[in-house]
C-alpha cells in the first residue's frame, strides 16, 4: 500500500467523484481510476460504490477513511516537525552563560528567541569562563557565552578552534554597599583606595576581571586595603551587600547589577571596558538552530561580527 493511493482514496471520497477528485489532484481520471482499484485489490476488499451520482465509500471505506485520515494527518504534522528542525526552529540547544551575561542580557535574548522559534528547548548553564569553554570543545555546550579582558589575546589563542564573535563592550563600574546610594555618579576610583576589595579569583586560561581590575588599580595607583578573593562574582556580591567589601565589576548594558541590594556608580576615570564574546565550534557553523539563535544575538547586543583576525580586513565583517 502506497501512501499516494491513501492520498487519492480520501480526496476521491471527499470529493464525491473520481472526475472530480481528478481535478483536485491534478490527474486525469484514468489513472486515478487505476490507483483505486489496485487500491482494493491489495486490500481484497471493496472500498467504493459506484453510483450515476459518484461514488460512496463502503463500511469497509468508511473505515479505511477514518483511519488513512489520522495516518496522513501524522505523516503531515511529522513532515512539519521535522521541517521545523531543519529551520532551526526546533529542537534544544544548550548554552553556557557566565552569570554577569546571565543576569539580563540572556533573559532577553531569550525572550525574543522563544517568540521566534518557540519549539526549541534552551537550556542554560553557568560555569566559569574556563570551564564553559572546556564544556563546548568537550561537545557538553552548544554555546558559550563569556566576558574576557585583552580579548585580541584570548582571540589570537583560540581562533584555530573555535568561532569567537564579539558581544560587545562590557563597562566596569564600581560597586558599593548599599548605604553608599549618595555616592556621586560617577564616582572616583580612589573611592576604592584603602578599602577592602573583592575580586574572583586569577585563572591563566582565561585573562578576566582580576586582569582587568588590577590593570586599573595598577595605571592609577589606587591601592586597596586588602583583596578579599572570592570563587565567582556571585559568591563575592554579598560581602558588598554586607558592607564589608567593595568591589569594580562588569555591567553588561549598565542593568544586569540591578538586582542586586549594592549601589552601582560609573567610574571617573572610566576603565577600559572588558569584551562580551560568544564561542561556537568550528564545525556547527551550519547548524540551523545555532544559525538562527546567533541573528537573534546580534539583535539584542550592541554588535555581533566574527573576529576572524587572521582574515583580510575587508573579508571581516557582520555575520550573515
């Protein structure tokens, strides 16, 4: 049994006739007839009557009908999912986030990507930027999304392994207890002279906020009472809340800080700011799910373009 003769056996009976389920199908007649008896003939049993008026189906057809119904119906929706895979508008992807991007920017990604392509399931993780980009070589992730300091050097070690795309600048501003909220903005940088400093730990894989920091701290000879290391900004963001720390931070878009009990100020004079990089590998270039989920990146930051820095200049440039 062919799913084309099911095809034509429901449009003959809702059609009424075979001259004019012919022209819904687009045959001629002949052919038609044929495939509806070689229908019945590998059933062995009759399917329509045959009347001057049309045709009627049998009990046995009146069976067949319901059931060709929901096996074409299945076949059509599974056509559909399936085509919907191979827009990338389903399917799951997961993506390792550090928290500062977590914090707002992914929450609205997100929000324009499930309105797009609300049959993918994203799921999210929230590794250190070391980690996270162990996690997509190791094939664990299918996006990682990190912010570094001196980004052309994270970039010069990593472009033969992956695709890097720029996220945008990340500002550091300074962040204080709460009952600092009639700090100026923005406030100085030897707000942070002689006072307790939290920062995350040093990692060399990955030159980040302590590089950052220090290289601020160092320029314009600011020292800190004490530094105070804590595993992850979200771990040391208490101690700020307490009051016993203070601490410079990146803000992705200057509101991913906002929930958080601290007084956040920019800073005068302003630090160079970190960079917000997403990592794919090499090869899922063409994977329509991350396809489509890198254009709605590039929608909601500042700038999305591969930093294929070992291309010509004039080859570089916005994805497509």
């Amino acid at each position: 049994m062919e799913l084309r003769h099911l095809r034509y056996f429901v449009a003959v009976v809702d059609a009424g006739s075979l001259t004019a389920a012919a022209e819904v199908l687009h045959l001629s007649q002949p052919p038609l007839s044929v495939a509806i008896s070689k229908l019945e003939g590998e059933l062995g049993v009759r399917l329509l009557h045959r009347t001057p008026r049309g045709v009627e189906p049998t009990s046995a057809g009146r069976y067949l009908l319901d059931a060709a119904s929901r096996i074409l119906g299945e076949i059509d929706d599974m056509v559909a999912a399936l085509g919907r895979f191979a827009e990338g508008t389903a399917g799951s992807l997961t993506v390792a986030a550090v928290p500062v991007l977590m914090w707002h920017r992914l929450p609205t990604l997100l929000r324009r990507h499930a309105a797009d392509a609300p049959d993918v399931e994203v799921r999210l993780v929230d590794p250190p930027p070391w980690e996270a980009i162990d996690m997509l070589q190791q094939r664990r992730v299918d996006l990682a999304a990190i912010v570094v300091a001196e980004h052309e050097r994270f970039v010069a070690r990593h472009r033969g392994s992956l695709d890097v795309h720029d996220w945008g600048p990340v500002p550091l501003v300074a962040v204080l207890p709460p009952d600092c909220h009639d700090a100026p903005d923005p406030v100085p940088l030897s707000v942070l002279d002689g006072a307790d400093l939290m920062l995350p730990r040093r990692t060399a894989a990955v030159p980040s906020l302590p590089e950052a920091v220090e290289e601020v701290l160092r320029r314009h000879d600011v020292r800190p009472r004490s530094v105070r290391t804590v595993e992850t900004i979200q771990a040391g963001l208490p101690l700020v809340e307490a009051g016993v720390a203070r601490a410079l931070l990146p803000d992705p878009d200057r509101a991913s800080l906002d929930r958080f009990r601290v007084t956040v100020r920019r800073v005068d004079p302003e630090p160079a700011p970190m960079r917000a990089l997403v990592l794919t590998r090499r090869d899922s270039t063409t994977d329509p799910r991350l396809v489509r989920l890198l254009e709605r990146i590039r929608d909601t930051g500042p700038i999305l373009c591969d930093l294929g820095y070992d291309q010509p200049s004039e080859q570089r440039g916005p994805m497509a």
